[in-house]
C-alpha cells in the first residue's frame, strides 16, 4: 500500500483499533491527539481534512510517537503540554503532570481568600511547597493578581520548567521561585504566609510497584514516593507549617483520601492550629485537608 493512500481518517481508524488491541487507554482520543500533535493542528483540523492524504515524513513521525505510547510514556510528555485550570503548562518527565483534582487547591485557595477577612487590607501573601512544573502557582498568580506568591521545589530543573511556564502566562516577575526541600528556602527569611498550600508525595513506599505503569516508570519519584505509610512529607509539613503562617492563616494539603483522616488526627495533635477540616475533590472523594492557624 503507498503512504499517499493513508487518509487522516483511515489512519485514526487503523490506529484506534490498534491501541484498543493493546489495551492502551482511551485508544481513539489517543490517536487523535498524536495525530494532531504530529501535524500540529487541532483535533477539530483533523476532523476538517479528514480526507488528506499523509506525506511518508509525516507517517514515519505518527509512527514514532505511537510507538512511545505503547511503551507506556505519558501522552502529556509526549507532547510536552498538560491542560490546568484552562491554561496550557509546558511538561517534561523531571515534573509531576498536573492532575485535575490539584484544580482544587487553586479553588479553595481562592474561595478562602474571598470569604476570609483574617488578611484585613495587605496584599495577601501564598507560598506553595514543591511547584514542579509551576501549575498551582501560576495559576494563582493569573487570577489573584495583588497576591505576592512564593514557591519552592528541590529540584533545579523542575524550577526551570516553572519559571519557563510563568514567563509564557506573563507572572514570573509576580512569583519568588525558590529552590530546596520543603521548608528549607524559607528558614532563614523571617516570612509567613497567610496561605500555603502543597500537593507532596503521598503515595506509599510499599504500594508504589503496583501502580500503573504510565506513573510508575516515567514521572518522577522524587515527586510521588510518600515513604512508607505515605505520610512522611505530610506530617512533616504540618509540624513545621505553623511557624511559616500568620495568625488566622491557613495550610492545604492535597493526599490520598484514606490519608485524610490521620492528618487531621495529626493536626489536632499540634500546637498551634485551630479549626480543621477535609474536604472533597469533583468525585466525591475527600482529598484536601486545611488547617487554620490558632
């Protein structure tokens, strides 16, 4: 068969079937977007031409990018892009893929700052704990424009990455990126934040093997590996988050739904949180925990 005679539409049925042959997920969108991806249109364009024939360059790329899929790699590091909070972030395999249920650290975070009156009139000051690819931060940034925003990462590329991100949606002069673990950057800067929030490794040492292999063998471990139990990062942000906010400020945690219960056991534990809670993510599931400092 010539590849003069390979239709976008042949192609995308041909490769549907194949990738439903492998089990791969979601196999039709999936072959949609590679082919998009590779012809860099949109999916509508396709759908408009779908009668064009492909050039044999063009084939050989579909062809590539197929077969990396099939190797399991993500198809947001394939293409380099993951939607959030309807802005497009660059991605690569040293940062975590923005997860939609993260959508909701920016929501309530938002939500906090509109109902709350415990800022009175400064500029509301926000820190996140390990921004990766910059997606939360940004975020807040585009939509709290008075807000001075702090974040931090202890790997160098994945900051690179997010001040790359924030350069492209025009707030990187509006977020301070700081690189080290955790609390680390901030220990000798006399600062607190009315809020801080993070989405910290939380998956457990012992269940990590089984999880798919999309996660397991191409996104950081750095950014996924709870240690055991998958509370280690957890606890340790809630010890040492009251010292970082200002009275009446609040921390939001991302995490496990079954990690939801031991961390407000936790908190009620600590001295210097008042009020606590958990809360739901789109499924119904519990996935945040917010503390207010006493």
């Amino acid at each position: 068969m010539s590849p003069k005679t390979w239709a976008i539409k042949n192609l995308l049925k041909v490769t549907s079937d194949y990738l439903k042959e492998k089990q791969i997920e979601s196999p039709r969108l999936t072959a949609e977007i590679l082919l998009a991806h590779q012809l860099n249109i949109d999916r509508v364009s396709l759908y408009i031409n779908f009668d064009q024939p492909l050039e044999e360059l063009e084939l050989s790329g579909y062809r590539s990018l197929i077969k990396r899929r099939l190797q399991h790699e993500p198809l947001q590091y394939i293409t380099g892009v993951q939607e959030f909070w309807s802005l497009n972030f660059i991605v690569n395999p040293q940062v975590l893929i923005p997860r939609p249920e993260s959508e909701m650290l920016v929501e309530l975070t938002i939500n906090q700052l509109k109902a709350s009156d415990a800022f009175g009139n400064h500029p509301p000051r926000i820190l996140e704990l390990g921004t990766g690819c910059g997606a939360v931060t940004i975020s807040l940034a585009k939509d709290i424009r008075e807000a001075e925003i702090w974040a931090t990462d202890i790997s160098s590329e994945a900051l690179k990455l997010a001040t790359l991100n924030a350069k492209k949606h025009g707030v990187n002069d509006r977020i301070e990126f700081k690189r080290g673990d955790l609390w680390n950057p901030l220990i000798d800067q006399d600062i607190t934040f009315d809020i801080i929030l993070s989405n910290p490794p939380y998956i457990a040492y012992e269940e990590y093997n089984d999880l798919p292999p999309e996660i397991r063998d191409h996104e950081p471990r750095t950014a996924l590996d709870g240690k055991r139990g998958g509370m280690y990062y957890i606890e340790k942000i809630l010890r040492e988050g009251p010292r970082f906010l200002k009275h009446g400020g609040f921390i939001l945690l991302e995490m496990s739904p079954d990690q939801t219960n031991k961390a407000l056991g936790l908190i009620s534990q600590i001295n210097g949180y008042g009020e606590s809670s958990r809360i739901k993510d789109y499924s119904h599931r519990y996935r945040v925990v917010m503390a207010q400092r006493a």
